[in-house]
C-alpha cells in the first residue's frame, strides 16, 4: 500500500475526549511492517511545536480545516 499524502491543513484529535488538538500544515498516512497505520505531521502548536509527530491513526481523529 502506497502512503497517503494529505497536502492540506490538518486537525489531529486525540480520541476519544478529543480535548487535545494539533494543527499542522500537511500529513503522511503510512503503514509499517506489523500493518499498523500511523500518520506523520509536524505540529504548528503543543509542547512539541516545529516538531515531526507520529501517532497511531486508531487514537486519533483526523480532519481536513479548510479555514
């Protein structure tokens, strides 16, 4: 399976409260070798701005923000 690539801003909400939100530019869904889904962004708020994120796409809420 080939990676997803998502050119456009993001939300990434932390399931299932959903109170922690990041917001980035652009995402990667990917596979990896156990099939496990995960996606990679760098974060433009949080602790860990400017930085590459990667989190399991099963804990997250992903949504396009248009705005």
């Amino acid at each position: 399976m080939d990676n997803i690539i998502l050119d456009y801003k993001i939300l990434v909400l932390f399931a299932p409260g959903m109170e922690t939100v990041l917001y980035a530019k652009s995402g990667e869904v990917f596979m990896d070798e156990h099939n496990i889904q995960w996606i990679k962004f760098v974060a433009n708020n949080g602790l860990a701005a400017g930085k590459e994120h990667m989190v399991r796409t099963d804990e997250v809420i992903i949504v396009r923000d248009d705005n």
